[in-house]
C-alpha cells in the first residue's frame, strides 16, 4: 500500500521508472494520460505505426510539439520528454528502457513485440488481451526463461478480477467463481460492426460514435460476446479457475444478487461446479435493466466453509445468498488505461505481475455468426464472420477448434453451419506467424500432458 510513496522516492532521486509503449491509441492514451500526472514514472518513448494518429491523440492531453519533439531515447531521458517513432526495435533494444507496454490491440503484432523484448530482457505489460487468451502461457513462460515479467494490465478487467481472487485466497476463502459484467442477450451474438449501435446503448448512437471516430469493430468485439469470453479465458488461465463447458452463461444480476446466482446448480445457482468463470448481464431476458448492475465491473463469489464463519458473515449484516455459505465483493467501475500506472509500479517497483498466466485452463474458439460458406475469408474479432465462445482448453485443443485470434484474413475451405466453432481442418493454409507457432506448440503441450494424465 505504498507505491505511491515509493515513486516518489524514485522521483525524487531522479531514477524514475523508464517506460516504452507501444500503441497510441484510446488505451494507450489514457495512460499517457495519467503516467504524466505520475511522479516516478517517465514515458521515455512511444511507438505506433501511424505517428500522425499518435500526435493527434497527444495534442488531445494537450502536449504541444515540444513535449515529443526528443530525437532519440537518449535525448528524452535527459530533457525528460518523449521519444515518438514508427520503430518498435528503438523502444524495445534500447539499454534505459526498465518496462515494455503493449498496447496494439493486434495479437498477432503483440506476440511479436512481447517475444522481441523478452530477448532483449524487457519486462512486458500487455494491455492486447487477444495475445493472452491466444497464447498466454507461452508467454508467460518465454519471459521467465529470460528472466523477466510477464504481465496483465491493471485497469483492464482480468488484472482487476485476478486481483480479487488473490484477496480472497490470500484471506482464506474457497474461491467459487470470479468474472466480469456484461450487456446480454443471445442473439448479440451474431451482431456485426453495423448493427452494433442499435443494441449498445449509454446514449451511443450511430452518430455520436462517428463523430467521435469510435471503432465499431471494436466496440462489437464486446457486444458479441467475443472479449467477454477473451477476457475470462485471460482470468481463468491467471486465477487457476475454469471454463464453463458450454461457455459463459451471462445470467441476469446485480451486486447483491450475486451470491446468490455464482453458486452450483445443486444450491440453486447457475454453476455446473466451483470454480469457474462467468459473466453477469445487466439486463433481464426482456431487455430491462439490472439494478445495481456491473457491466463495467468485476467480481468474486467466495465460500464461507465454516459455520464460525458464517455466523461471522451474518453478524456483521453482511449480504449473502439465502444459505449464508456465499458471499461477494466487487468493484463496480474499471477506468481502464487510466489505472495502467499501478501495474508499471508493480512491475518496476516490487517485480511482480497484476495478473500472469499459469496454467491453460480456458481458450477462446472462433464461433460462426451466420452460415459461412466455403472460399469466405474470416475476420476475426467483432466483425461479420465469427464470435469467440469461450470453451475448455482441453476440449478446444483435442476437437482442433480455431482460436480466435488467429481467425483474421484466413479462408474457409468448406461450408461451417451458423454457431459452430470452425476447426483447423476447415481452414485454407494459414500464415505462419510467430503467434501461430507459439499457438501449435502450446496445443502440442496441452495434448501431451492430457495423453500423460
């Protein structure tokens, strides 16, 4: 509970954390956003593919030329401005350099630049949770092997959920489920980029996001389904908890009704078992809101085992299910870029991640949004073509579905009727990226182990 302090004491001996980010888009803009208002914290240097894009996005925080006008890295860390370039491999090689933070949104691009700077012995913050969901073990361990971390970004919703499930395990509670809010209902998921403002709601019409310059493949990507299950697959593979076998159920909740929805089945929840991920929606079946809803939350449902604890629970007028078993905590808002700051202190300051996969439990498969006919080309995440659904990893690998961040510019090579999931067979060859490599190998590992079991 000291980090604050601590930058400043970094600060003040003028030995701030040095940051590299790359991706200079909303995310990473709002973290340029708050690491300026952060003593401790120096953003030597930023990289994106479209410099124009980037300086318009800083002229909105209102830096004026000066701030970014460093021609180098060694220039930046001693006028303590900003280095900006289009070359990820000046950001990633240079020596001053102490954190890394991926923010392209690419998975494919992420592992690239994350296995780049594990050679170059950089820590790696990764806000791309596509990356994580596609190959995050591996991840994970490529910076071990180098000696570095790799990291989940706090703010984003599976750092923030990882988070929750340490308190309460650190606290000495069963964990019974962990996850995120959602807007639901079933048939979002065949929504593509032009009907997404029709459903999306907060006052965010078609024509505010375009004035706005809102990407509506992006903002889908959440509608459909798709990041909800990314980002559980991320809390699941981080947190040690499990995948629903037919996917995120999405029931209907708000906080206090919480305890009472994540229990199993057989207690008259909606879990096949303890221990899993889910999603809760903040709108009934008929549309109506939740109240008290966490669409832009995070919670934890934990187990009182004792009926010491219990007793305690009740004592102390604190809301559980009808049993007094269940009990939960959340946090009802993630301000997503703007929270990236405690993350880089974690990381610079004390060596550890806000969140790291461990283990393969969940994967995110590419789901067709509609009959998808043989000779299309898929692509990807939030668009017209297909849905991630999330699934055990184990059934994902043994059955040879597609994940879905590599499900972008491939070709179908036969018929794959509506809802489901398109398999490896059903593909064109495919470009053999790094991300497809470390992919394969993490499959070829996951099926070793379960022939060994």
């Amino acid at each position: 509970m000291n980090l604050s302090t601590m930058l400043k004491s970094c600060a003040a001996e003028g030995k701030p954390i040095k940051v590299a980010l790359i991706g200079a888009g909303k995310f990473g803009t709002m973290f340029i956003a708050q690491a300026d208002r952060t003593p401790g914290i120096h953003l030597v240097a930023i990289a994106d593919r479209s410099p124009a894009n980037a300086i318009r996005n800083l002229e909105l925080l209102g830096w004026d030329a000066a701030r970014h006008a460093a021609s180098s890295i060694d220039e930046a860390i001693t006028s303590s401005g900003t280095f900006l370039t289009d070359e990820v491999n000046l950001l990633v090689g240079h020596p001053s350099v102490d954190i890394i933070i991926e923010c392209t949104g690419n998975p494919i691009a992420a592992v690239d630049h994350c296995l780049l700077a594990f050679r170059n012995g950089k820590p790696v913050i990764n806000v791309t949770v596509e990356a994580d969901a596609l190959c995050g073990p591996m991840l994970a361990q490529r910076a071990a092997q180098a000696g570095v971390i790799y990291s989940l970004a706090y703010g984003d919703q599976p750092a923030l959920a990882c988070e929750l499930v340490d308190w309460a395990r650190t606290s000495g509670f069963t964990v019974v489920a962990a996850g995120r809010g959602h807007k639901w209902l079933p048939h979002y998921r065949s929504s593509t980029p032009d009907e997404v403002w029709e459903h999306w709601g907060l006052g965010l019409t078609a024509e505010i996001a375009r004035a706005a310059n809102l990407n509506p493949k992006m903002f889908n990507a959440f509608l459909d389904g798709s990041k909800p299950s990314i980002e559980s697959a991320a809390i699941a593979n981080a947190a040690g908890l499990h995948a629903p076998v037919d996917g995120l159920a999405y029931p209907p909740g708000g906080v206090d009704d919480i305890p009472t929805i994540m229990r199993p089945r057989s207690e008259g929840g909606v879990l096949e078992r303890k221990g899993l991920v889910e999603t809760v929606s903040s709108i009934f079946p008929d549309g109506s809101p939740v109240a008290n809803d966490l669409r832009a939350g995070v919670w934890v449902c934990i187990e009182a085992e004792t009926q010491y604890v219990r007793d305690s629970l009740a004592e102390y007028k604190i809301n559980t299910d009808p049993s007094g078993r269940y009990m939960s905590l959340h946090r009802a808002w993630h301000l997503i870029g703007l929270e990236v700051g405690m993350s880089v202190a974690m990381v610079g300051l004390r060596g550890e991640a806000t969140g790291t996969p461990s283990i393969f439990n969940a994967d995110v498969v590419a789901t067709a949004k509609r009959q998808l006919r043989s000779g299309e080309v898929l692509d990807g995440e939030g668009g017209f073509t297909v849905y991630g659904k999330l699934e055990p990893a184990e059934i994902s690998v043994r059955e040879g579905h597609l994940p879905l961040g590599l499900a972008h510019g491939v070709r179908v090579i036969r018929d794959i009727p509506a809802d489901q999931p398109v398999c490896w067979a059903d593909l064109a060859p495919v470009d053999e990226s790094a991300a497809y490599h470390l992919r394969k190998e993490l499959e070829a590992v996951t099926l070793g182990f379960k022939n060994k079991g």
